[in-house]
C-alpha cells in the first residue's frame, strides 16, 4: 500500500504529532508497505524526525518554499508581541491572524491536488486539526483519494483554540474515517463532534526501546540508594512542569534523598529554575534539554525510577508509553486518553492540578521500592500489549484496507489481511 502521510510541519522535538507520523511510517516501511510524508512547510534543518525517515528511505516532500515558510513565522512572531503588548485588543488580534493563516495555506491547494495526481497514494492520512490540515484534506477529498483524519489529542483542547477546532470540524465529513489513539478519546470525539459517531481507535506505536522483559532496577537508577523522578514534555504551562516542582518539594520535604530529572524546553523554563532556586532544590534537581534521539530518549528513561506528567490537557502522551516500555511506573493527571494508560496496577493518578495529591503519590512511590517494581512490570506488561509494533500493525494495516474497500465500493482486492487481537480493536 502507498500511504502518505500529511501535516502542516514538523513542529520540534517532543512533539507527539511529529512522532505518531514517523513512527507509523518507520514501521509500515519495515513491513514492506510504501509510505511517504508531506509537509506543508519545509523542515528545518537537521530535523531529528526528517534523520530518521531518511535513514529509513522514507520519502518526505514539502509544499510551500522556505522563504513562505519563514514569512509566515516571522509574521506569527509579531502576532504574539503585538497580543502581548495590546492585552485588550489580543483576542482580535489572535483571530484575525488565524484567519490569514487559513487563507494563505488555501493558496496551495492546486499544487497539493497535483502532487496528489501526480503520486496517487492509496491512502492520505492526516493528523493535527491546523489550517493546513483543513487545505490537505480539501484537495485529497478533490482528486478522490480516500482520507482518513487521526486526533492526536484531545477535540477543542487546549483552550484558546475553540475557533481553530470550528473551522477545522467543518471539513470532517470530507474524509472517509476518523480515528483517535484510544477509546477515551473516541468517547469524547463523539461528544464533541456529535457527527463523528464511530471514530477508529488506532494507538501509537513505540518501537522497542527497551530489552524484552525489561523490569524496573530493584535499587534506585543512579546507583546511590536515592528515588528519581523523571518529567519529560515541553516546559509549557498545560505540561504541568511546575507543579512538578512543587510536588517534588512535597515529597523532598518528607524524604531529602529524592531527586529529578526534567528533559524538555519552553516558554517556563526560567520559572522552572527560579522556583528550583527559591525551594532550595539545586542539589538535587537536573534539566537536561531536549532529547532528539530514541537513544537519549530510552538513556533518560533508564535514569528515572518514576515517570511524572502533571499535564492539565493530553491525548495519549509518548512519553508515558516511552516510561511504560521501560517498565518504569507513572505518576500523572487523570485528564484525556491518560486513564486507558495507566491503570491503577500501573501506576497512580490524580486530579489534574492538585500538587498536594501529586506530591502524596510521589512520596508514597518513594517509600516503597517493592510497589515501584511491581507497577514497573505491570507497565511493561500493558505496553506489550498495546504499543508495540506487532500489537498495533496489523490493527493499522487492517484500518488502511477498510478505508481503501469504503472507497473503492467494497472491493479491496486483498483477502489475506492480518489478524487482530488487540485490546482496543472494533468489538474486542
């Protein structure tokens, strides 16, 4: 099958989106399928994720030219100082330039439409509800390729991007199916699009980054008898870096042998270190940057003994499959598709934005290393099952069919499809 694979950019390192396309296509390319990527804006420059297509002969193609490209960001850049320097009029502000936004992308339509012709993949499939989202599935709708829309998170979430989520639903009865990454979140796509009353469940696919049977260490990670507790995502307020930090405290106050361990950046990275620096907490705390391999992902995720994600809105976050892969137990807010991750054998929820239940499920996985291991295998044990390749390809494979039998009239000309035994698959 030739699937092509479409978003407006790559949006950087730690960006799930990003990371469900690639990893889709690394894995369907290692079958023996044929799948390419098309951006809307060209990549930057020594993309981590354009490395790993093209290590694996992933084709990747881009619309628009990289002074457009640059135009458009340089543009957006003022948007946001004239918002932060004009509070009363931002909201006008934000809208409008949305506005333009939609409209500029509409200008490559045509040249979408004829890259389509041109290449006739058997399946477009797009992710992230953006304006160039709403222009990609406009011209595969046009040239009568069947496609298929994937939320990567959670409908009309975060908030501020109500509008955005408006005009992107209008396109949806243009695709042939739309799917989301687990049953909580098809659950809530049919509330907040009542008109998508059946969405796929299609879960990511994190390749094996860990040995097989991988369990957490029985002492701590570092080797010197202390807990460490891991946060990785964008240093971003919806993230929940802070209140890291402060349920970090909490549990520091009671047991001071503790330490963390933050990767990511964003526009909280300044707080994040001041407020280290005012609790007293440089001693025991370490923000690394970015990871932009699956090395220095699985290195980071073998230095933790606890995962943490205190995010305040989510879909299906890699990083927790990335933990669960290696057998580390989870901490994180109860909030989008997180609860079908990690069940209470897995790890420990809490009400999103409560620090003080935050700070009581670290303490209580830092007082109990046999808890830890226990949750650890349970971790692993759920991801095997779930996110591996061999549990979601032939899930996937058998998606991409359905949509190209839909279109085609029921005839797909294949009847030797793999066989399906995952958890979340239709009627399982």
């Amino acid at each position: 099958m030739k699937i092509l694979f479409c978003k407006n950019s790559f949006a950087g390192p730690i960006s799930g989106a990003d990371e469900i396309v690639v990893s889709y296509a690394l894995e369907l390319k290692a079958a023996g399928h044929s799948p390419s990527v098309l951006l809307v804006h060209p990549p930057v420059k020594d993309d981590p994720m354009v490395t790993r297509l093209r290590a694996a002969g992933v084709p990747l193609s881009a619309l628009a030219s990289t002074t457009f490209s640059a135009s458009l960001a340089a543009g957006r850049k003022l948007a946001i100082r004239a918002m932060r320097l004009f509070k009363p009029g931002s909201l006008l502000i934000r809208s409008n330039s949305r506005k333009l936004v939609f409209n500029l992308l509409e200008r490559y339509h045509d040249a979408c439409c004829e890259y389509l012709k041109r290449h006739r993949p058997d399946v477009v499939h797009v992710m992230t509800p953006d304006p160039g989202a709403v222009m990609l599935i406009r011209a595969a709708h046009a040239v009568g390729v069947p496609v298929v829309y994937q939320e990567a998170g959670t409908p009309f979430h975060p908030p501020g991007f109500e509008e955005v989520y408006e005009r992107f639903v209008a396109v949806l009865p243009l695709c042939t199916e739309v799917a989301v990454l687990s049953p909580s979140l098809a659950r809530e796509m049919t509330r907040a699009v009542p008109h998508v009353t059946k969405p796929y469940v299609l879960p990511l696919i994190c390749s094996n980054l860990a040995p097989p049977g991988a369990a957490p260490p029985s002492k701590s990670s570092n080797g010197n008898g202390s807990v460490r507790f891991g946060f990785a995502a964008r240093l971003e307020h919806l993230k929940g870096p802070l209140q890291f930090v402060e349920g970090f405290r909490i549990t520091h106050r009671a047991h001071p042998s503790v330490e963390m361990k933050v990767a990511g950046e964003g526009s909280q990275r300044d707080d994040i270190v001041r407020a280290i620096r005012r609790l007293g907490l440089e001693g025991k705390s370490r923000l690394v940057g970015t990871y932009t391999t699956p090395a220095g992902r699985s290195r980071f995720m073998q230095e933790t003994d606890v995962f943490v994600l205190p995010s305040l809105t989510e879909g299906t976050p890699n990083a927790i499959i990335e933990a669960m892969a290696h057998a580390r137990p989870v901490i994180a807010a109860e909030v989008g598709g997180i609860p079908d991750l990690v069940t209470e054998d897995v790890g420990i929820l809490f009400p999103p934005g409560d620090t003080d239940a935050l700070g009581a499920a670290m303490t209580r996985l830092a007082t109990d290393p046999e808890l830890r291991l226990k949750m650890g295998q349970a971790a692993r044990k759920r991801y095997e099952q779930l996110f591996t390749p061999h549990a979601v390809l032939p899930l996937l494979v058998n998606f991409y069919h359905h949509v190209i039998s839909g279109h085609n009239g029921g005839h797909n000309g294949n009847s030797a499809l793999p066989e399906v035994t995952h958890p979340w698959a239709e009627g399982d």
